[in-house]
C-alpha cells in the first residue's frame, strides 16, 4: 500500500535529474524540451504558448488563508 506520493515521483526521484524530451511546439513551430514523452495526435506547446493556453481566471484556490 502506498502512502503520501499519491502517484507522483519516488522520494527518491527527487535528486535525480529530471528528463527531458525535444518537441516541436504545435502553435509557434519552435523547437522546445518537455518533461514528458510527447504522445502523437496530442499539442505540445513551448513555454510561452502553454501560457497561452491556460484559463485565465485559475481561481485563488491555492491562496487560501
């Protein structure tokens, strides 16, 4: 039974290097490094054009005090 990762990386992950995969963004055509294998038939966006692409109005659910 796992307890506290939920599924996220090994604790012991954490010092590792984490990896990275070339892609071609699906927006601007740029070449960019992802971290996670790109699935053909999916978007992968560079880091400006994923900005882009988020909601705009995220909510404040983090920043509750």
């Amino acid at each position: 039974m796992a307890y506290g990762n939920g599924g996220n990386r090994n604790y012991r992950d954490r010092d590792q290097p984490r990896e990275f995969f070339k892609a071609t963004c699906s927006d601007c055509g740029n070449e960019c490094e992802v971290p996670f294998k790109p699935t053909q038939g999916r978007p992968v966006y560079c880091r400006d054009c994923f900005k882009k692409h988020q909601p705009e109005d995220r909510g404040d659910s983090r920043r509750r005090f």
